[in-house]
C-alpha cells in the first residue's frame, strides 16, 4: 500500500476506536490470529478484543478520537490523536 492508504486506513481505525462505529470493522482490519496485550497483561484474541472494545464504546457516552498527525514510512504509520469523552454520573447513594 503506498504511505496515503496506510495513513488513511490508520485513520480510519484510530477514530472509530472505542465506539459504535468500529463494531462491523473488526474483521476488516484485524487478522484471525489477532492478539493484543491489555493494560493489565493479559492477551486478548480477537473476539475478546472486540468484546472489550465494545465494553469501553458502552462506559463512556460522546467517546471521540481525532487523529490531528500522521508519519508514514516504509509499512508503518504513527498517528498522534487526542480523545475525548464524558464519563457518566455514578450515583453514591
């Protein structure tokens, strides 16, 4: 893919994280071998990721991710992105 594509579709990824929009795109951008590493240490596949994704989506309403830069080189892109979101009221009674 050439550096505008890969910048692109990490763009895309990086905005719909942690929201609604992301639900129908795991499959499109994640492998069937997918794992990642979750603050806590554990590894998470796929299914488990999206699970979990979808989980934050659910705790946080107005959840926003903004890719404000991007690098490509060679296969790599490095965004920069600010997030925003509002944490619901907990009632303490």
């Amino acid at each position: 893919m050439d550096h505008e594509t890969l910048k692109y579709v990490a763009k895309e990824w990086h905005e719909a994280l942690g929201t609604d929009r992301l639900k129908g795109m795991y499959d499109k951008y994640l492998h069937d071998q997918f794992t990642a590493d979750f603050f806590d240490g554990q590894q998470v596949n796929k299914a488990q990721y999206a699970e979990q994704d979808q989980q934050f989506a659910s705790a946080f309403s107005n959840n926003t991710v903004r890719v404000t830069e991007q690098i490509a080189e060679g296969n790599k892109v490095v965004s920069v992105m600010t997030r925003s979101a509002t944490i619901p009221e907990i009632s303490l009674v």
